[in-house]
C-alpha cells in the first residue's frame, strides 16, 4: 500500500499476542483499529494501547469460525470507521499430540478456527476492500505450512492450507488493487501455548511458562514488523524467525522429508507411548 496514515484495519485475533503487537504498530504507522476477539478482556487492554498510540479504536466481539457472526462484521465496521483497508486475519489455535490420539471434536474446533475463520474473515470483507482506492490482507500461516512436522498434524493441514489459499487468492486478486499476505512464523510467545489441545497440550504449556521461553521464543512483535513491511511492499509471504527460516530451507531443498524428524522424535519416545519432545508453539 502506498500510505497507511488515516487507513482502517481489521485485526482478528487481537486480544493478545501478535494480534496485539501488530495492532499497536499498524496504530503508531497512524492506521485506526476495528478489534475482533472472542475475548472482551484482551481487547479492551489492546484497544486502550491503540488510543495511547492517538489512534481510534473500536472492539467487536466474535468466534471467525462462526460465519454468520463475521458476515455482521463489515457493517459494524463501516458504521464505526467509515472504511476497511486492511483485514489482518490472525486469530489461530494448535494442538499438539500426535494424530491418532486427537479427538475429532478438537480436529473440527482447530479448523474451524485456523481456516474457516480466515475463510470467513476474506468472504466477509472482500466486497468492502473492492470499493477501497487500495487495500490488503494478511493472512497467518506457520511454518509448519511450509513442512508438515509430526506431533503438529493438524495444526500443519491448518496452516498448510492458510498457505495455499492465500497464494491463490493473492493470484487472484494480482489485477485488483487489493495485496494478499502470508506469515509464516516460527515459535513466538504468545498464548496460544496455553490453550492448546491434545495428548501434548500440558507439555507445550509448560514449555510456554519456563524460564527458557523469553530465550527461546521470538516476541509477537517481531511478527508485527514483518506484518507492517508486508503491507507497505505487499510481499506475498513472510517467513518470520530463524526456525522458520530453516524449515523454509529443508522444504525447498529437502522436500517431503518431514520424516526425519519423525524418526526422531520416535527414538525419543515410542509412538506407543509416552511422548518425550517439546511441540513448538506458534502465533
């Protein structure tokens, strides 16, 4: 995009987290913020940090995989703000344990969040971008949409179709003046370790709560600067954090040998039992 200043973003997603982080920096690059969460708490907090910013803020309460609720939201926004040029579709969950410990329930609640709600949020706003002289969308990924890593089986269908579905509809869009965006970051802090689900959720949430976590896991501003660049340069993917980075790189050069690791982590705990490695958290 060529200006931001004075623009109106919808961030989902941003209660906490990068959702937060990237809120707060799209405020200070002078953009006002519709807030989406399903959570009244963190928006408020996220909301109050807009306005510090000298920004306007407004929140808007709803579950991105309920679609009847985020076809609502354009209308909501456009009486509020008059405007959408930036849809941020952030709001994510994982699950950590390997897939045939999974619980359909949780197959279906993970999907429904991670794709559906991007899916909702694009179907959603689109018509709204369309009217705008310029807009973008950023949609997040993982890196585990880049490779496929055992023990994050459904967490990687997630995001490996957070992956494909924005490269398409960016190529879809390649003639409009609206710029599509995938994030693909590595392990950041944020809280989506600690509402995990799976055999391994309580593992990821301890490794979210140990002291190592500030050392080993990027901070969700991180992701919020890479966000920013994105839109001002409308890059088609952002891969965010070293892991990341290597991941990238294996899957280039390496593809489909996701299987490595799986042996691996087999050495360290048989797939019959208990499992022994660390899930990585995500966004």
């Amino acid at each position: 995009m060529r200006r931001l200043l004075d623009r109106v973003a919808v961030v989902t997603g941003a209660g906490s987290g990068i959702g937060r982080a990237t809120s707060v920096l799209l405020a200070r690059h002078g953009l006002d913020l519709a807030l989406v969460d399903l959570r009244p708490e963190g928006l408020e907090e996220t909301a109050a940090l807009v306005r510090a910013a000298g920004r306007t803020a407004t929140t808007h309460l709803a579950d991105v995989a309920d679609a009847d609720r985020m076809a609502e939201l354009p209308a909501e926004v456009l009486d509020a703000h008059g405007a959408c040029h930036v849809l941020v579709n952030n709001a994510g969950v994982t699950a950590a344990g390997r897939f045939d410990a999974e619980a359909i329930d949780d197959l279906d609640w993970i999907v429904g969040i991670n794709v559906w709600g991007v899916v909702h949020g694009c179907r959603a706003f689109l018509p709204v971008l369309r009217r705008m002289d310029e807009a973008h969308i950023v949609n997040l990924s993982s890196m585990v949409g880049l490779l496929g890593l055992p023990q994050n089986a459904s967490y990687s269908l997630t995001k490996g179709a957070v992956r494909s579905f924005s490269e398409a509809l960016r190529a879809e869009l390649v003639s409009t003046s609206i710029g599509v965006t995938v994030v693909l970051p590595g392990a950041i802090r944020t809280n989506i370790m600690f509402g995990a689900r799976g055999a391994e959720a309580d593992r990821l949430a301890r490794m979210g709560a140990s002291r190592l976590a500030p050392l080993a896991l990027r901070p969700p501003e991180a992701v919020a600067r890479r966000i920013v660049r994105a839109i001002e340069k409308n890059q088609a993917r952002v891969v965010v954090g070293p892991d990341a980075r290597a991941v990238d790189l294996v899957a280039r050069v390496l593809p489909g040998r996701s299987g490595l690791v799986g042996r691996l982590l087999d050495r360290l705990a048989p797939a019959n039992g208990p499992t022994g490695a660390e899930p990585a958290a995500r966004h």
